[in-house]
C-alpha cells in the first residue's frame, strides 16, 4: 500500500466536476483506491457519491491510499490531478 497527503487546493472544492475527475482516474486502475479525510472519514475513491458526502473545500487535506498490482501509478496519477487543481485556470 501507498499513501500520500495532499491539499484541496481548486476554488470550488471537491464538488461534482473534480469528484467526477477523480473517479474516473481511479476507475482505469485495477488498485483499490481510498480517500481519508483529516477527520478520518475513509471513502472509496472509485465512488462519487462517496466522495462528495465528504464535504471537502478549499484547502481541506485528504490521504489517498492505494494499493494493488498498479498502486504507485494509481497514486501518481491522482495526485497530479489534485495537484493540477483538477485541471481548472
């Protein structure tokens, strides 16, 4: 397993547009992916609904988990489209 925390950084927070983004990421990897909160609410990251019952905004901090046979690029590529503020300018 792999793990990695990291902060909510886009405008909006993790509502529908970046959870949707994230759940269709985690969804191309075999690994099971988990979503933890500070608060340690741990959601499956291949769930939108779970997801968004998290209520996360701006600046909130998540560690995603991941582990399987493709653990280390499931948890690189989410966290680059954390990172990229799910792709908003």
């Amino acid at each position: 397993m792999v793990s990695k925390e990291l902060s909510i950084q886009n405008e909006q927070g993790f509502h529908v547009r970046p959870a949707q983004l994230f759940v269709q990421n985690a969804s191309k990897f075999a690994s099971n992916i988990q979503v933890i909160t500070e608060k340690g609410l741990k959601v499956d990251g291949k769930s939108i609904l779970g997801l968004m019952t998290l209520g996360l905004a701006k600046g909130s901090k998540i560690t995603i988990e991941a582990s399987g046979t493709d653990e280390e690029e499931a948890l690189d590529a989410l966290a680059d489209l954390v990172e990229s503020k799910f792709g908003e300018e």
